[in-house]
C-alpha cells in the first residue's frame, strides 16, 4: 500500500497531462490540497473557531488567540468550552512553538488568510455573550464596567458660574477583568523586579511576556498599582512605548493606562516623561494603542498638577487630530481630556490659535460626542480668546438651531449649550446683535418655562443681558445691529 501511495504522487506530480485523464486527476489533486490545507483543530482559537496568529496561554492551562481572550477581558465575559470547563485569563504566556507550526502549515499551504481585526473578535464575543446570558444585552454602560465605577463631580464650565457635571472618570479603554481583587496577589519585590527584567530584555518575546504580565496585575490590582509605579518601572516602560512590535506597545500604554488609575501615581508618571512618548503613540500608533494612549492622557489630566505640564509638552494638538478618528474610543478620550485641560487658561489659550474651535463646532453639528464637545465649548467661552473664535465661527446660529430643534439626549447636555451660550454673552455688543439675528431671545423664554433650575438661571441672566436698553437723555438709543457687525470695531475682535 505504501509503495502504491508513491506511485500515485510520482504520477500526479511528474507525468504529463497527456498520460492522464481529463477530469479524474485534477478533481483528485484538489481534493488532496484541500485536505493538505484544512488546518489541523488545534490550530483554531476555541472561541472565534479561526486560525490562531498570536496563541498565548492562560493561567487555566487553555490555548487562545490573543484577540479573543482580550476581547473576552474588555467585555467581562468567561466564555464556556466544549469540556464544560471555564478559562481563566488573569496571565497570558505567548505560546511561540504552536506560533510558529502555525506560520509554517499557511506558509506550506494555499491558505490567503489574515488575523481578524480586533472589533470583528469583539463583535463576536459581545453576540456569544448575549447567546449565553440569561439577562438581555447590557446597555453601553454595562459593557465597559469603568464607567459603572465613574463618579459625578461638579466642575466650573464658567469661573462665575458652577454647572454640576457627570463625567467618567476613568477611560473608556480601561475595563476590570473578570477576577476579584482577591485573586490577585499584591506583587512582591521579587516579581516588581522579574517584570522590569523582562521589560528591559532585548528578546521581544520577553518584554511581551513582561507588559502583558504588568497589565494583568494593574488591571484589578489597585493595591499593585501604586507599589509597581516606580522610575525604574517607568524608565523601562517609556522605552517600550516606542516599540515597533504593535502587541508590546498596546499592552504597554494599556498598562500605562491602569497604573495612572491610582491617583497618587498621576503626577509620578507625568515627571517621569511618559507624556512625549504617549504624545508620539497618538500619533502615528496603531487604533487600539492610540485609544489607550488617548485614555492615559484623559487619566492624568484629571490631577491640578498635570493639566499646565500636558499642555505644555504639546498633547493639545494630536488630543485635537484623534477628535477625528475613527474610534469612538479615542475620540470620547480625547474629548474628556480636552476638557479636563481647558480648565486652565492657558490651554484655553492655546487650543483656540490650534483653530480647534472649528473642528468642535463641526462635531457639535454632526453631534457626535455632543454633551462632551458641548463642555470643552463651555470652558473656551470663559476666556476673551475663545468668546472671539466662537463668535466668529458662527457658535451662537449654531447652539440656538439646537435649542430650537430641542433634540438633547439628555438634560445636562442642553444645560451645557445654554452655558456657553453664557460665556459667549460677555462678548457684549458682538453676542447681542448675533443673538437678535438668530432669535435666542425666544429659545431662551421656552428653557425658562420647561428646562431645570440651572438652565432656567443661565437663561434668566442672558435675557436680562439682551433687553438692557440704552438711553441717552431719556430717549432709548437705536442700535443697527447689522452695521455693528460689519463694522471696522468689531472685526478688529477677530483672530
């Protein structure tokens, strides 16, 4: 049989066409290949049933792709295996001899195939979590549980005037795994110096084992956090940022991302100059390491003593560029981040000569990230820079369209609109011909009947602002708003 076997290979492979028949040999030769190419079961991820490019090891003894057991962690979600058994994800080893039988088996094979993109593997863990799970689908804020721990905080849109806000404070890239804190061990000396070891190799399999190592511990491990966080940790991380292998630098700021988590690291991570090279990730990282890079930036501007630093070392611009990205990830970071900064003068300052007011009041039109963006328009319309930029840019036309469609997602988004139009009212003469021109005085009688007590305030003072009348002798002064604001004085305002 077996010599038989090799004479039907020498045939297929070394005789002539001419000595075979038409149709047998070529239906045969295809079916040899594609049984030659089916990949063998242990080469497909348990979870996705695809090829594995990047197969790591978890801590239950399982073999996953990366994508899938990531995507697993982001969304809280132990998947169960064919044996009944669950995985546990809390470590990841790269598993680099079934990595490379896999590479070989495509590369001795016909097979044209490519990983699956990271959202592809979310979108299909998210539709196998909602097949098993008892409850309906969890809302947007059940999938990312950083947002569940989110605080409210009343921050100051006008130095004057105090709006209570609800932001996240935490980014939405960061998510807790599914192990307690319990399970994780608060890190020794000994493992804090294993994992710097690690980071400082010059084998790539090694920093990956170290980043993906550190990730994990931080992940749920607040405890670890702070007592990870040191120069020498931070060094070496800050060099893996850079790194041209795309799994080392995304789990790298991911960890980045979770150690800035721990309030008295924030200012640690700033003065160890991660700033710059989180600044070079956003822009020209990958998409998921630039959503990292734009959630640690949102993370440590949440500390006074970082906002003047990050502005200074020039986060505004690219945190202004990821506003158009395609992720809303990064986008909604970035956002946040934004706002955070322009609490202080002069990023107000420097964000409005970037001609970011612009691009704010082109999402504001679109409305995408609106109650956000909706904040950041607020800050800048605290100082005289951003009143001059957003009045020129047409704001007022804008957010008065919007109160007069009324179609808020919620209540503290048209609060905040009707506070910037606040900030924008101590324009003076500017404010009020645009305000008359495009009908505000009505929008604003209409919150006063039916918007909450602070919108109801807010619109009180910019009414009373706008029917101040002036006299001059007794007589009420007649103002032509359309001179005024074609006239020589009023341009001068401009930028």
């Amino acid at each position: 049989m077996g010599n038989a076997g090799k004479q039907r290979w020498r045939f297929a492979f070394h005789w002539s066409p001419t000595h075979t028949k038409k149709h047998h040999q070529p239906q045969q030769q295809e079916k040899q290949q594609e049984q030659h190419d089916l990949p063998p079961k242990e080469f497909l991820c348990p979870i996705t049933g695809t090829l594995m490019f990047d197969p790591v090891i978890v801590s239950s003894g399982h073999t996953f792709d990366r994508n899938s057991v990531e995507a697993c962690l982001s969304l809280s979600f132990t998947p169960s295996l064919p044996d009944g058994s669950s995985p546990d994800f809390s470590t990841l080893i790269p598993n680099l001899a079934l990595k490379s039988t896999i590479l070989n088996h495509i590369f001795s094979s016909s097979i044209r195939s490519k990983p699956l993109d990271s959202q592809v593997v979310i979108k299909l863990v998210r539709e196998m979590k909602r097949k098993t799970s008892a409850t309906p689908v969890a809302s947007e804020l059940s999938r990312w549980p950083s947002r569940l721990s989110s605080s409210s905080s009343i921050e100051s849109v006008t130095p004057a005037t105090p709006l209570p806000l609800t932001t996240t404070t935490r980014p939405s890239c960061y998510s807790s795994s599914s192990c307690s804190d319990a399970e994780l061990s608060t890190p020794s000396e000994q493992d804090d110096n294993g994992i710097i070891a690690k980071l400082k190799s010059a084998l790539v399999y090694e920093q990956e084992e170290g980043v993906v190592t550190l990730r994990n511990i931080t992940r749920t491990g607040e405890s670890a956090r702070g007592e990870l966080c040191t120069p020498q940790l931070l060094s070496s991380m800050r060099s893996l940022m850079a790194s041209k292998y795309a799994s080392v630098q995304v789990n790298c700021v991911a960890a980045l991302v979770n150690l800035s988590l721990e309030k008295s690291n924030k200012v640690k991570i700033v003065r160890a100059g991660i700033v710059p090279p989180l600044i070079d990730v956003l822009r020209g990282g990958s998409s998921e390491a630039q959503e990292h890079a734009a959630g640690a930036l949102f993370s440590l501007s949440l500390d006074d003593q970082n906002k003047t630093a990050i502005g200074v070392l020039g986060a505004l611009q690219p945190l202004v560029y990821t506003l158009r990205s395609d992720s809303s990830r990064a986008r909604s970071d970035s956002t946040l981040a934004l706002y955070h900064l322009t609490l202080v003068q002069s990023n107000r300052v420097k964000l409005v000569k970037l001609g970011a007011v612009g691009v704010l009041l082109d999402m504001v039109g679109s409305g995408r990230m609106l109650g956000r963006v909706l904040l950041v328009l607020g800050n800048l319309a605290t100082s005289v820079e951003g009143r001059a930029a957003m009045l020129n840019g047409g704001a007022v036309g804008c957010f008065v369209d919007m109160l007069k469609k009324d179609e808020f997602d919620s209540e503290l988004t048209r609060e905040s609109c009707v506070a910037a139009l606040y900030g924008l009212s101590f324009g003076g003469l500017r404010f009020k011909g645009l305000a008359k021109e495009a009908g505000l005085e009505e929008v604003l009688q209409n919150v006063e009947q039916r918007g909450t007590e602070r919108a109801k305030a807010k619109a009180r003072r910019i009414l009373v602002f706008m029917r101040v009348k002036y006299e001059e002798e007794g007589e009420e002064e007649t103002v032509d708003w359309e001179e005024l604001l074609n006239s020589e004085e009023v341009n001068h305002t401009q930028l």
